[in-house]
C-alpha cells in the first residue's frame, strides 16, 4: 500500500513537470539555486541546460524537487515574495 501511494504521487508530479511552463522551470531552478544544498544546484545547472525531454527524465527521477522547489512549493512563494518587495 505504501508503494501504491508513492508511485501515486511520484506518477502525479511527473505528469505536472510536462505541464509546466518555461517560467515554471525557471522559478524550479532558481528556487533550486538559492535554498538547495551542492547537490540540488548542481541539479538545476543541469535543468537548465538540458532540453524538454532531458529535462523531464531528470524531474522524474528526482520528483521530490518539484515538490520541494517548485513553483508551489514554500521556497518559492518566498522567493517570489522577495522579489516583489525589492
């Protein structure tokens, strides 16, 4: 059951990644950039520099990221914040 469910979610953000938008990813790897750890920046200079379909099978490997920095996500809607008061 607990596997169902993970595949659940991880199947759910993955069809989310081929919806999103060029600022979609954008805010994902900035978001990255600013509170992810080495691993999670060297991710996004990945991201970035990989076209649409490289870019998928990285979000599917690592769905968490979109979770986490996505542009849902708390880390972004603070960043976004941040940038409207400058």
């Amino acid at each position: 059951m607990l596997y169902n469910a993970h595949w659940q979610r991880k199947t759910a953000i993955t069809s989310f990644s081929q919806k999103m938008t060029s600022d979609d990813f954008y805010i994902l790897t900035e978001t990255m950039q600013k509170f992810g750890g080495h691993f999670c920046t060297k991710l996004a200079d990945a991201i970035r520099a990989a076209d649409l379909t490289n870019k998928h099978k990285i979000l599917h490997a690592f769905p968490e990221m979109i979770r986490d920095y996505g542009p849902e996500s708390r880390f972004a809607k603070v960043m976004l914040a941040d940038k409207e008061n400058v």
